[in-house]
C-alpha cells in the first residue's frame, strides 16, 4: 500500500463519515469517526486506521457492516475494509506497553469490596474512601453513557494499559464518580496487589500545597507515583491553579513513560477545560476521551428500576414512569427523588402512588419546572435556527420559521409542564390543536432525521443545563 492516501479517496471518505454522520449521530460520530483515517486503497482492500485497539474493536464490532457497504457504494472497486490500529500521538505505554506488575508499595487495601476497613498506610492516606456502592453492577448501561462505561470496563479489565489517561467527562451527576469508583473496585478485587489510588482534583491540590509548605515534596511525588493506577476526579479544579497543574503534569508524565494507568473526570471536555495549559490538554487528548451524555427517558426508567430492586421495594410503574419524565435534571437528583418517595410511605406505612409520589416531591417538581420557561426555550431555538423571537409569535407560515415554532412547541410540551392551551397562547395565541400537531410532528421527524434528532437533543440539553 502506498504510504498517503490519494486525494479522491478522501473525497469518497468525506461523503461516506457524512452520511454515518447523519445516520448514527453527532455524538458517536465525534468518538467513533471523526478520529478514524483513510490510509489508503489497494487490490479493492481499504485500509483505515483507529487511533486505539480499542476503537478499533468498537468500530469493527459496531460499524464494519456499513463501512463496507458504504465504501462500496462510493467505489465498486472496493470490495472490503481493514482498519488498523496507528495511534495519533505519542504516548509511551498505550496500547501494548504492559501494565506494571505490582509495585513497592502496598496497596491501599487488601480486601474485597466493602470491608470499609482496611490498614492504615501511605496509600490509603492519600487516596479518598471508596463508595461501596459504586460498583459496575450497580451502574446502569444505556445510550448516554455505554461508551464511557465500555471504555472504564476496558480499563478495569486490562492487562495492559489500554489508553492513556481515561478522560470521562459530563455533566453533574451524570455518574462520572460512580464509574471511577467502579474501576477502582474492579481492580482492587482481581488485582488485590495493584496499588490503586483515587482521589478528587481539590485534594491532590491540597496535598501539594501542604507539601510545599512542609517542605515535604520528595514524599509527595513519591507517593503518587507508586500508583500502578491513579484515578483523579474533577480535574476542572485544577483549572488555573498553574503550580499544580505544573506538578500534576509531570506526574501524569512520569506514570505515563512507566506504563501505568490514568484516569480522569472532568465536567468538559480537554479541550473545552478554560485555564488549562494547551500541552497538558494535548496530553490528555492522547488517550481515549469518553463524553457521558444527558440521561434520556429510558434510562432514567432503567435506573429507576434498578435502585428500586436494590431497595427491595416495588414501586408502580406508573411513579416510575412519572418520576422518569420528570425528574431530568440528573441521576443524584432522581435517585434522592425515589428515596424521599419510599423514606415517606415507609414512614407513614401507605402505599406508593402517583398522588403521594407528587404530594411528597411537590417542591422538587416545582423547582424542575421552573428550570425552563418558554421564554427561554423561544429565546434559545430562535437563536439556534438562526429567526427573530418575534417569528415564535407572528403568523409566519414558511417551512423556516414554522419548523423551528414546531420545535420551540414540543420543546415546550417536555420541559415544562404547561398545558397545551397555556403553550398556544405562548405562541401568539395558537389553538392547543396547533401544539399538539407539533409535538407529533417533530416526534415523527426525530424517527426519520438523525441530524434533526440530535438538534433538538442539543437543544434540550443546552436548556436543561
Ligand atoms: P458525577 O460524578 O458525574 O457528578 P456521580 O457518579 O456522583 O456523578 O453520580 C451521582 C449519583 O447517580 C450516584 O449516586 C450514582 O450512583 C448515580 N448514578 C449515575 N449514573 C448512574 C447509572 N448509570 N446507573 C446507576 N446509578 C447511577
Ligand atoms: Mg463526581
């Protein structure tokens, strides 16, 4: 195969990632394809390259069909695909450099998950206490998060470091600790002698600045980089903070060049992180950055049903469904939701219903609805599509304004909980027929259009956020 890949080949690739793009989505484009190359074609072979082994697994065992198909369609000459693995960045120790046997230290604690004792040693003084219900089976798999969670059992399961560092990042609440905590778990268990360390973005700082202080930051180092796993949570704390940033870099670096494993959390993405030093960001995009999404309704029901079994209580699928709907925000919020439900009716020995449920979470719920107005939802769909606010209102009946109206509707319709009467006259005093037409209408777009799908999916989130 010849070393670059000639023009008309990218062409080709360009038409084919659009129309996956189309199809599968902005979000898994950005992990899945975006970072894919065309290497080149030869004897109807194309070879693309995935920058991780682990990608590539992903994109073979989720993607290869269409890929094929795709190129086929673009290239009759092509008569298959081979994607291989070619990393993008330097990155001592991914993607085959092995996971470094046990280190000098001992490891933060012997036992099995749980014990919530465990001896007293340097480790497990600076780590941060292991929530024990954090584990893998406690955390529900769906859409917004299966390939963060993929990419935390990957490393929890490695024998070699499979990508350096594990960047997770989302929202509050979204289950970013729970997954740290998970990996921390798995390991602990499997690999009793692995010294695993975990701590949030805010104590690692601390740390050092008492090291500092006392004079100590031999010790400091030291300690940190005996870790054969080091998980920081948070690191947008860091944000600014130039002197730990300058520590915490080059301690990234040095466990890095031994082969051991880094995983971080942060609420954005390297990228996006303001305040952060352009080669640690760089650094950090070397490895495999996995977004966890906002929960959508099915989840929600998932987990729902999940901490409900957990409970040991059966709660109506109708509250489920109810709390599910409306309790968006995140997964802490609606689980604190479901225990204040079964804390009362254990309390007051009743039965869970849909009319206690909205009688005991009456304040919450009132608080999700004020989150979002149609104000805001007008102000920030008309901005989106690029029409006057006044559009929202007027009798305009052209597909550009009247298809963004239809989407401020339904956005309107899920967010809040205005009727479909209250929401017509919103809009320039449109009967609640009108509204009712767009929800359904937008609904049946969303089957069809992936692009628009993942408009009003952002749109949503970015008015929920
Ligand atoms: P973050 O660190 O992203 O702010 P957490 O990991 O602390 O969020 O999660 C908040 C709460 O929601 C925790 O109690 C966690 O167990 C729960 N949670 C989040 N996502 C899930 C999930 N997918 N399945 C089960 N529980 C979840
Ligand atoms: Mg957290």
């Amino acid at each position: 195969m010849s070393g670059g890949s000639p023009p008309q080949i990218d062409t080709q690739w360009k038409r084919i990632s659009g129309l996956l793009r189309a199809e599968i989505g902005e979000a898994a484009y950005r992990s899945w394809l975006r970072p894919m190359t065309v290497r080149g074609e030869r004897g109807g072979m194309v070879t693309m390259s995935a920058p991780t082994r682990f990608m590539r697994d992903w994109v073979v065992a989720h993607y290869a069909d269409r890929l094929r198909a795709l190129w086929g369609g673009e290239n009759p000459s092509v008569q298959g695909i081979d994607i291989v693995v070619q990393p993008n960045c330097f990155a001592p120790g991914t993607d085959g450099a092995p996971m470094s046997p046990a280190s000098a230290q001992p490891p933060v604690r012997s036992a099995a998950r749980g014990a919530g004792v465990g001896s007293e040693n340097d480790l497990q003084d600076i780590g941060a206490p292991l929530d024990p219900r954090f584990t893998f089976e406690h955390f529900v798999v769906g859409k917004p998060n299966e390939f963060a969670y993929a990419a935390a059992r990957r490393v929890a399961e490695a024998i070699r470091v499979p990508f350096n560092p594990l960047f997770l990042y989302g929202g509050v609440g979204l289950g970013k600790t729970h997954l740290m905590h998970a990996i921390a778990w798995h390991i602990r268990q499997r690999k009793p002698e692995c010294a695993v360390i975990y701590l949030s973005a805010e104590k690692f700082m601390y740390r050092f600045i008492r090291a500092l202080r006392e004079q100590n930051t031999v010790d400091f180092k030291e300690q940190f980089r005996s870790a054969d796993v080091l998980m920081i949570d948070d690191v947008q704390f860091i944000s600014g903070k130039e002197s730990t940033q300058e520590e915490f870099f080059h301690t990234f670096n040095a466990l890095v060049d031994q082969g051991r494993q880094i995983v971080l959390s942060a609420d954005k993405s390297p990228s996006d992180l303001e305040g952060l030093q352009e080669r640690l960001k760089s650094r950090l995009n070397c490895g495999l950055v996995a977004d966890i999404h906002a929960t959508t309704f099915e989840l929600r029901l998932g987990i729902l049903e999940s901490k409900s079994e957990q409970l040991g209580i059966t709660i109506p699928r109708k509250v489920m469904e109810f709390l599910a709907h409306r309790i968006t925000s995140n997964v802490r919020e609606l689980e604190g939701a479901l225990n204040r439900v079964v804390a009362h009716a254990q309390l007051v020995g009743r039965d869970i219903t849909l009319e206690t449920t909205q009688e005991v979470l009456h304040d919450l719920l009132r608080a999700n609805d004020r989150r979002v107005t149609i104000d805001d939802i007008q102000k920030q769909v008309s901005q989106h599509f690029n029409i006057r606010v006044a559009d929202m209102h007027s009798a305009r009946r052209a597909r550009s304004v009247a298809r963004p109206r239809q989407v401020a509707m339904y956005l309107a319709k899920q967010l809040t909980s205005r009727s479909l009467p209250e929401i017509g006259r919103k809009f320039g005093g449109r009967d609640h027929t009108t509204v009712m037409h767009a929800v359904r209408k937008v609904d049946e777009l969303r089957e069809q259009d992936a692009a628009f799908a993942e408009d009003v999916e952002l749109l949503r989130r970015m008015l929920e956020g």
